[in-house]
C-alpha cells in the first residue's frame, strides 16, 4: 500500500513538474511574441508617423512654391532693362580707354559701381584685359549686381532652401538664394581643364578669414569657405583673368568672397566635433566650361538681362552628389575618405558621361610645400657633399705639399 502511494505520489510530482515546465516555456513563447507583436506595431506607428512627416513636409514645400510661384511674374519686372554692346577691344588707345572709364577709385563710389558692374559682366579684373579681347559694356549701371544675373530671380523649386549657391561652370557665375529668391549674383572663375571643378552637388562645410593654401603656402586665400573636406574645394578670392583657371576652386572678387563668408551657414559639428556631412548651405555645381574657347565666354554673346539663359528646374536636393576623381584628392586626405570606391570609380564614370574628355590628363593634386621642402633638402645635401668633396681634395693638396717638403 505505501509503495502504491509512492508511485502515485511520485507520479504527481513528475507531472507537475512537466506542466510548469510547459507552463514557463509557454509564458516565454507568450512573453516573446508580445514583444514581437509590440516591435512590429512600434515599427508600423513610427512608419505611419515617417510617412506623415513626409506628407506635412510636403505640403509645406508644396506650399512654399505656390506662395513663390506668385512672387515669381512681379519679381521678374524689378530690375530696369539693360542692353549690351558688345565690343572688340582693337588697339592700345581703345584698351587704356576701357581701363580709364571702369577704374577703381574707392574714394568715388560711382566710381566703384560702375567697376563692380563691368567686371562683373566680364568675369575678369582690369589688368586681365588685352587688345583682341571681346567685352561687354552695360547700357545701365547698377549698383544692384542681380541685374545683370544670368540665373532667374526666382527659383521656386529650391523655395523650402533657407539658403543655396548654385555656380556655372559654363557662365563662370554664381548665385546665392534665400527661400528660392535670388539675393545675390557675382563673378567665378572655376578649375581649368585638368584640374576641373566637377558638376554635382556639395556643401558649404569650414570657412577661414585668411587662408594659407596647405599645398602651396605662397598662395593666400582670402575668405575661404570650403565645400568639399576631402578635395579642398573652397570658395575663396583671387586673381580674376576671367576664364577657369583654378586647382578645381571657385575664385571670386573680393567683395563677393567677402560677402558669401559671411553669408554662408558652415557644417554642424557632432558630440565628437566632427563635421556632420551635407550640414552646411548646399551648393549646386552646373555643367563643364567650354574648354575649347581660348578667349571669353558664352556670357559674352548675351545681348541684354531680361533673358535667363540658366534654367532652375526640381528640386536641388534631388541632384547627385558630385564625383571627383581619386587622384585630385591629396593623398594626406586619401586614407579618411567615406566610400572610397566612389572616388576610385569616378574619372570612369566622368569619362563615360563626357565630362571629363577622351584626350584630356587629369593633373593629380600635387603637394607644393613637400616638393619644396624635399627640393630644399636635396640642395643642403647636394651642398654638404660638395663642401665634403671640397674639403677632401683640399686635405689631399695640402697632404701632397707636406710631402714634396718632407
């Protein structure tokens, strides 16, 4: 009898304990796909509340354009009408003449506007002009530079942009925008041919008040404002002769690169003080130069300001980010870059579209300051053997004279 009570008791002890394991592996797999189920539902709410943001914000873009594409007829008509001569400079009398009419004088702020308006309108300083040259003289002066503006007043597109920078390469220009309103056009001179400023889009990212280039340091770059941490693109003045000249920067006169400095809004910097990329004021590079003319522009064949031949159209943001070639990134920069195949595939990918072209030879970015240090250091090298050399022939001699002696 008490052995039958310890089978049964034994029995009901054993069952127990597979019920409360069942029990606790059902409270796991419950507990688990709860949890499952809350993810899923957390995931869907955030989803849902994604895609609402996306659609108030854009309705508000949508919004922004409409109030935008109101302003857009009555903004077209705030500027005067403005023809341009066009004029081939001939002679040595008719080029002094050119330089006496548009000269700087700071003292005469007439002086000064008409300055400003002229080598606006030609992209290039005085002292650049030659005989041969072909100018462009405005029938108007305007101190407002946005008169003369190749790009449209308006951009209504860009209009959820609190600001935007959109430079041609091929009108050597850039313009500056405020909610898609044009509040400023000046003079660029891009990168020439070998050392080009690539199309696509940027961002403004650290700015300095004066620059020394850290490949050259006999170059001094006033209001620099760069656009491109790895490449070193920056936004800064320097000599205008009036076509691309530049190492891929953008050159500008000095109350233009003045301005945009302070203008600009650089990258937002994180918790580790590092530069948040696509942060700072966008900036919109459009198409190639025409390499192939020797002298001037296309701005040059424009014959008043009431035609913008640059059209805006979609949304800036849209636009691809640009690709610049591995071997114009300098190599103290080559080791950090994000995506690196982009860059090793990119002069591939420029040639294919024709923006790079068939015959040309990218120059690679190329220290100046090493090549000087290391020519430096050759020298003294070159110097102390010889000084050795020197020195060594005279000890021989003067050898050679105790012995004749002896």
């Amino acid at each position: 009898m008490n052995y039958i009570l310890y089978l049964k008791t034994n029995f009901y002890n054993n069952l127990n304990k597979i019920l409360n394991r069942y029990l606790r592996s059902f409270r796991i797999i419950f507990i688990f796909c709860f949890l499952i189920t809350s993810c899923q539902d957390e995931r869907l709410n955030q989803k849902e509340e994604i895609n609402q943001d996306s659609i108030e914000t854009e309705k508000q873009i949508k919004k922004q354009i409409d109030k935008c594409s109101n302003l857009k007829d009555s903004l077209n008509n705030v500027f005067d009408d403005v023809i341009y001569e066009k004029k081939i400079i001939t002679n040595f009398e008719e080029l002094q003449k050119i330089k006496n009419e548009y000269q700087l004088i700071d003292t005469i702020p007439e002086q000064k506007i008409k300055y400003r308006a002229f080598t606006t309108l030609n992209r290039k300083e005085l002292r650049f002009l030659r005989i041969n040259d072909t100018i462009l003289i405005p029938s108007k002066i305007s101190e407002d530079l946005r008169t003369y503006s190749v790009f449209p007043l308006v951009y209504c597109e860009a209009s959820h942009l609190e600001k935007l920078i959109v430079v041609s390469n091929v009108y050597q220009a850039y313009a500056c925008y405020e909610n898609g309103i044009l509040v400023r056009f000046a003079a660029a001179n891009t990168g020439k041919e070998s050392t080009p400023t690539y199309p696509g889009r940027y961002s403004l990212v650290w700015r300095q008040r004066l620059r020394i280039s850290s490949l050259d340091s006999t170059w001094e770059l006033p209001f620099t404002f760069n656009f491109h941490q790895y490449a070193g693109n920056a936004f800064h003045q320097f000599e205008m002769p009036g076509r691309p000249v530049s190492h891929s920067c953008v050159r500008q006169f000095m109350d233009d690169a003045e301005w945009l400095y302070k203008w600009g809004k650089r990258a937002k910097l994180d918790t580790n003080k590092r530069f948040i990329t696509n942060s700072g004021t966008p900036v919109i590079m459009l198409g190639m130069f025409d390499y192939d003319r020797k002298r001037g522009g296309v701005w040059i064949d424009e014959i008043s300001n009431k035609k913008f031949p640059i059209e805006l159209k979609g949304n800036p943001m849209e636009i691809e980010e640009a690709l610049i070639p591995i071997s114009q990134i300098p190599k103290t920069s080559r080791g950090v870059l994000p995506n690196k195949k982009r860059y090793l595939e990119a002069e591939s990918i420029l040639r294919e579209r024709g923006i790079i072209r068939e015959k040309v030879n990218l120059i690679p970015s190329v220290d100046f300051n090493k090549q000087r240090r290391e020519k430096k250091a050759n020298k003294e090298r070159s110097d102390k053997l010889k000084l050795e050399k020197e020195k060594n022939e005279l000890d021989k001699l003067e050898q050679k004279v105790d012995d004749s002696q002896n």
